[in-house]
C-alpha cells in the first residue's frame, strides 16, 4: 500500500499525530503490535485517572484514548493493527516498511511513535499457573474486584494507582513491596498511606494458595510469615520492554531510547519519531510532550514528503 506518512505506534502520541497529519493533508498509515488502539493506556490503565494533560483536570484512560481516536479520524487513517513492523529500506524517494504478515508500505516518511516498544510484564515468582485464576498483571477494569480481598505487588505508580481506585470497592487491599522505599508519585503515595490499604514493606508473596483460584496468600515480612486472604492478585512488578526489529534499522538509540533533534529527526532521513521512545536532553516523558513532539515531527515531516511545503501550516483555528 501506498500513502504520505507512516506511524509506527498507536497509543496517545501516535494517534494525535495521525490527527496532525490529517491536518497537513497527508494521507495516513497507522501500524501497531497491539490489537486495539491507544497503546499502554488501553492495555495497561484503561481506568486510571491521568491528571496532566493539558485542558482535563482529569480524564479516565480509555477516555483519553477514545477522544483522541475521535479526532484522528478527521484524517481517514489506514490502520494496521496487531501487526509488527520488521524491516525497513529508506531510499532518496521515501521509504518502504515491512510488517511480519507480509504487507509493505511505501510512503515519504515515517513517525515512530512506539513508547517502550514491545513490553511484556515482569513475572511473579510465586505466580507460576495461577495467571487467569486471580492473578493478573493489568486491571482493564475495577468492577471484577468489587468486594473482593485484593493483593497488590509492587511499589511502582501501577500497584499504588490500582491500590488507591480499588480500595473503596474492594473488602480489602493489601499492598506488598519488597524495599520500605517507593518509586511511584508522592503525593499517590501519601493519599495510599492515609487509606484503610494495608501496607507491608520489606516483604515479597511467598505462596498463592487456592484449589481453583486464588483464595489466600502467603507474605514473608521481615523473615515472618503472615497470611492474607485474596481472591485477586495483581502483580505490578513492571515490564520488560523490546524495541524489537527497531534496533537493526540503523537508528542512534540510547539505550532503549531513539535518539532525535529539535525538529524530532533521526539520524535515518524521511524518519521521524515523537513520545516516550525518544531521547534528547531535558527529555521528559509525559502524554502532554509527547503530544507537541508529535506535531513537530509531522510538521518537519512534511516539508520532506513535499519540499514546497512549509514547516508551520498556521493554527487549526484560522478560517473558523
């Protein structure tokens, strides 16, 4: 298939910018490994409430994403889903990409918009075939959990979010940390501690007991064992992430990071790429910078696509 520009990667970056190219009139691919749209807030915090993007005081996960499907269709995207991108060949008329079913797409340039690439979650030690039966790594949504005993492993913004939202619909929520230290935000942290969610540090899950699913855990704190009764687990260890085929296209990375310029280029001419894969200094990673990155790199892209094109289109509001 044939068309202007290529995304790689569907989540909140990805999507604004398939909008942004509908505005610079060009026509849009969008390729993603997921099945569905919106990225690591569709598959792993759907029902989280996201407090910094500019102009919502506060907006659910799912929310976000389906306001930002709704603006990208202006653009009439093509979109190839649970599909990875494996191989890619730049020449000096565009470039050709390579998904693992075969399909190649031919267009000016490309915007990678990949997040942390492919990323599965870090195991539960004591989980092992108890996935499905009460343990699960992602919280879709809260109302399975209702009144329910919840364990929460972790001590990251995931186990402390999912913590705080499920602690007025749960029986009980327990949250278990190996450190006495945490990495999520402070001010999640301080609302957690002042909740009725029982906090045991310095302690990992032992043994998930149970005949079908999961009816008890085991929590070693401080060399003691104590026991808590649960009907879901939710590991919130982290993720493995994989840049994937990624990495042998050429592109300066550091670390796991893409490494761009001002107007978000490669070092790969006609490929671009904006949100949380991508590396500069002072690189923050929030949806709201990965929103502005998205449109520069649609904006510089354009002007490769079609030379007679100018980097600023004027503002969406001109004309209305």
């Amino acid at each position: 298939m044939e068309c202007d520009l290529v995304v790689v990667g569907a989540g909140p970056t990805g999507l604004y910018a398939t909008y942004y190219a509908g505005f610079r009139g060009l026509r849009v691919a969008v390729v993603d490994s997921l099945p569905e749209l919106g990225g690591q807030v569709t598959a792993m915090y759907p029902e989280k409430d996201i407090l910094d993007v500019a102009g919502f005081p506060r907006v659910l996960g799912r929310d976000l994403v389906a306001g930002l499907v709704a603006q990208a269709k202006s653009a009439g995207p093509t979109y190839l889903l649970d599909r990875t991108a494996t191989e890619l060949a730049v020449d000096d008329d565009g470039l050709t990409l390579e998904l693992d079913d075969g399909t190649a797409i031919r267009a000016g340039a490309m915007i990678i918009t990949a997040g942390i690439g492919r990323f599965s979650p870090r195991p539960l030690a004591a989980g092992d075939g108890w996935l499905g039966r009460g343990l699960e790594f992602f919280v879709p949504s809260f109302d399975p959990y209702i009144g329910k005993d919840v364990v929460v492993v972790g001590g990251g913004d995931s186990a402390f979010d999912w913590a705080q939202h499920l602690e007025p619909i749960a029986r009980s929520v327990t949250l278990v940390h190996r450190r006495d230290r945490f990495r999520a935000h402070q001010r999640t942290v301080d609302q957690v501690q002042a909740s009725s969610v029982e906090i045991l540090t310095n302690a990992q899950v032992a043994r998930i007991g149970g005949a079908d699913v999961v009816t008890e855990v085991d929590i070693e704190v401080d060399g003691e064992t104590v026991t808590r009764p649960a009907q879901a687990v939710i590991a919130a260890l982290g993720f493995l992430a994989d840049l994937g085929p990624l990495q042998e296209w050429g592109i300066e990375a550091n670390k796991r990071h893409l490494v761009v310029d001002s107007a978000m280029r490669t070092n790969l001419p006609r490929v671009f790429a904006a949100g949380d894969i991508t590396d500069y200094p002072g690189k923050v990673r929030l949806i709201a910078v990965g929103f502005g990155e998205a449109a520069t790199a649609v904006n510089n892209a354009a002007v490769v696509i079609d030379p007679d094109a100018h980097v600023f289109p004027g503002h969406s509001s001109e004309g209305n």
